[in-house]
C-alpha cells in the first residue's frame, strides 16, 4: 500500500486507518516542533498529487478484505488539504458509511475551494499553537503569503459548518507557553464552536534542534488554568501494554537493526514497509523504556540503541 498504512490504534480515535495523500514533506507551515522533520516543500499551492484512482482502488482493497475501522483518517507527511483531490476521497469513504477525520494544521480553511472539500468530512482536527502573528511565526514558520488573520478567519469558519472540531494546541517551551500568549490563545479559542480543545506538547524528537515540550505537569496546570470543561491533555505512550497494537516482533526488529547501525524512522519506515505514523509509536515506547535514543544530524534525527547506559 502506497497511500493508505494502519489501521493504528489511537487514544483519541480508536483504530484508525490512516491515509497519506501528500508528498513528504509538503506543507503550508515549517513548525519548530514537526515530528516529520524540516518541511521541504513549503507551498500554498493545492495539487492532484497522486492518481486519484490508485488512492480509491488502495482504499477498496482494504475494506474489502478486513474489519471496519473505527474510522478513516486524512493525516501523515504533509498538509492534506492541499491534496486537491482530498474532497473526492472524503465523498468516497462517506460513501461507505465509516466516519472520516482531517487531521489539518487549518491554515487553508479560509479558502473557499478547500472549505467545500472539507464539508463531508466528519470530524475536523485543526491546529492553533499561536495567538499573535508574532508568535504564528515563531513557532510555525508559515508560508510568506500566509497571514495570521486569514487562518483565524478560517477556523472562524469552522462554526457554520455545524461538524465535531477537536482543536489541537502544541505547547512549546520558551515560545507558546507564557500566560500573555496563552491568553491570547484562549481569546481566540472562545469564539469557535469546538467540541474539544486538546493540549499537546514536543515530545517525538522535534523540526529543529533546541525546541523542547513541556512536562505534563505543566500541560495539566495550564488545563487547571484555562478552565474551559472542553479542555484536555494529550498523554503519549509510554508502556507496550498501553499500545494495544504493540507487536514484539516489530519492536524487537527495530531494536535489532539500530544495533547495526542509527537510522531515522524513515529509514527504518523503507525497511519495514511500516508508515512513520505506525513507526513513531513504537519509537515513543522504546525511548520510554530507555532502550533508544534520538540525536540530530545533517540529514535528520536518528535513533541508537542503547546497551545498559552506554550507546552502541
């Protein structure tokens, strides 16, 4: 499979079959904190990336030949609302009666094109890590074209379209996570009709080197503070049994090949034929347990495995 990887099992959205519809790593934003790297391709321009038809014919394969996901999930390397094909897909899997889900940083909600692709999907996950302009660029490095108020005018819009909108905040320290621009934050999130407004902070190994997370103390303090019954945190997988997908043989697959040498998750990705996303949860559990660890290099963040406390 080319476009399509899972089904992954997710706290928030229970099993979950993702599909990957844009070029890695094409996307509006190049954020500080994105797990998939440096964007490479920081674009505004909405394309048929791929043979519209292969992504359907992937699609029917897999229905037709295993259990019904929970849901189908437009997420992976890129933006996926730049895939001008994206609501062509949506009205295809809506067709089949499983719930779909945009995991989208929201910065093309302003366009009218883009709104009416989206408009069949049924849960919407946008982002919003910035309350300012000044702090839009800090932290996301938007396109040049891409200004501040268009964005917020496009999640704004997001309230007409009377769909379930989870709203996602990546707290970074040291750029988002003061009281003035969490504030400003919080302004901003009490004029939009969401369900859910989700706290999340850097905790795969991040675009550029220096950028840290938050503790979850911090994440459950600002919850305290925010005071808002739509408020959550994000907790991240820590242990195997919590991961209810977790395969040892892959984990000790991957164990076995950072011996040999680093790699980053997209080299292990060409070995194992497993999607990033897929990969990043056994990453998550590994570093956890102490068993790898991250470092950045030229060509990106690589994992070693450690032997006791000694790296090898």
């Amino acid at each position: 499979m080319k476009y399509i990887f899972g089904p992954v099992p997710s706290r928030r959205l229970g099993i979950s079959l993702g599909v990957d519809i844009i070029p890695a790593k094409t996307c509006s934003l190049n954020c500080v904190y994105c797990e998939c790297g440096l964007t490479t391709n920081l674009s505004l321009e909405r394309k048929s990336f791929f043979p519209y038809k292969e992504i359907i014919n992937e699609l029917e394969t897999f229905l037709n030949n295993n259990p019904r996901p929970d849901y189908i999930t437009f997420s992976g390397s890129g933006e996926p609302t730049l895939n001008s094909d994206i609501g062509e897909i949506a009205l295809y899997i809506k067709g089949k009666g499983i719930p779909s889900v945009l995991l989208t940083n929201g910065t093309l909600l302003y366009r009218d094109d883009v709104f009416e692709d989206i408009k069949s999907i049924d849960l919407i996950i946008p982002s919003l890590d910035a309350g300012d302009e000044e702090t839009f660029k800090k932290i996301n490095h938007p396109h040049k074209a891409l200004k501040f108020n268009k964005y917020i005018e496009g999640l704004k819009r997001l309230n007409s379209l009377k769909k379930r909108v989870w709203l996602e905040i990546f707290i970074v320290k040291g750029i988002n996570d003061s009281k003035t621009l969490l504030s400003r934050i919080k302004n901003i999130t009490s004029t939009l009709n969401v369900e859910k407004i989700q706290l999340n902070t850097v905790d795969r190994p991040p675009a550029l080197k220096g950028c840290t997370g938050v503790s979850i103390k911090v994440l459950e303090d600002i919850k305290h503070w925010w005071d808002d019954k739509r408020v959550e945190v994000i907790y991240p997988y820590k242990k195997r049994k919590d991961y209810k997908a977790f395969k040892e043989h892959i984990a000790d697959f991957i164990l076995e090949t950072l011996k040999r040498r680093p790699m980053t998750v997209n080299d292990i990705s060409n070995i194992t034929g497993l999607h990033t996303e897929e990969l990043f949860k056994y990453i998550e559990i590994l570093k956890a347990e102490g068993t790898i660890t991250p470092y950045i290099k030229d060509r990106g963040i690589f994992y070693k495995k450690r032997r006791g406390h000694e790296l090898y």
